[in-house]
C-alpha cells in the first residue's frame, strides 16, 4: 500500500537516498567498532573491550532506527554489505594500531565525520524536502553520536 504522510513522492525518495547513505556510514562505523571490540590489545584491555561494546550497542539501535525510518516513508532500506559499502563516506578500513589509541582516534574521526554530514543535511530535509520528522530525528542521531565522541575524545 502506498504511504500516504504528505511528503512528496520526489522528496520521499530523496529523503530515503540520503537516509541510505546514512545507514551506510552507521553500518560501517558499526563494523569497525566490532573489529576494535575483537582487536583489542594492551595493559587497557578490558576497560576498552568494554567501551567499544557498549558503542557497537548503540550502533546496532541507530542502525535499526535508520532504517525503519527508512520503511517509515514508504521505501526498503538498503540492506547489503555491497551496498553500504557503495553508499559510505567512510573508509573501511583504518591506517591506526590495534591499540586503545589507534582505535579510539580511528572511531572519534569516524563519529565526528558523521557528526559534521547530519549537521549539513538538517536544514536540508526540513527545507528542501518538507520533511521535519525527518530533519528531527538526525538532530536527535547527531547529538547521540556528539556524546559517543565526546567519550571517546576523553581518552585521549
């Protein structure tokens, strides 16, 4: 049935195609955070195995709340390695150690390059393509991911 919530069919799916991206980019960070959890090593061990869990936690639920969003205007969320892959403005891969150090400086600039492509696209889903729920709900992404930095910047 189609979705009938007063957003366009032109900036529904423009909406979605930029929801896309994000969903990409949290997926991406989502795996990296698991590889850190895994990877771990050094005298910090647990301290961080434990942080990095509790981040790829909170990644997993911004993911799903990507993605139902997603469904929510009436389109499918990508849903492929492929495709994240594709869609990110992430690299996959990280030049730092397997160190506490290497992986929370690799993460933190992961979060704030998140932080910086939300921030830029606010104003654009409310104005461009009439969709304040929309332009709400990544506020709301952006300050969650704000606060991962935050803690992860304090370990540095």
């Amino acid at each position: 049935m189609k979705t009938n919530i007063g957003l366009s069919d032109k900036n529904s799916q423009e909406v979605t195609n930029e929801l896309a991206k994000i969903l990409a980019d949290e997926y991406v960070l989502y795996t990296k955070t698991r590889n850190a959890h895994w990877n771990i090593e050094g005298p910090d061990f647990y301290y961080n195995h434990k942080l990095f869990e509790t981040q790829f936690e909170q990644l997993d639920e911004f993911i799903d709340k990507v993605a139902e969003r997603i469904r929510s205007i009436g389109h499918y969320a990508p849903a492929t390695l492929a495709s994240f892959i594709s869609l990110t403005h992430l690299t996959e891969l990280s030049s730092e150690k397997n160190t506490s150090q290497g992986f929370i400086k690799a993460l933190l600039s992961d979060h704030e390059s998140i932080i910086i492509e939300l921030r830029e696209n606010i104003q654009r889903f409310a104005k461009d393509f009439q969709d304040q729920g929309t332009s709400d709900f990544i506020t709301g992404l952006m300050e969650e991911h704000e606060k991962m930095a935050w803690f992860l910047r304090a370990h540095l």
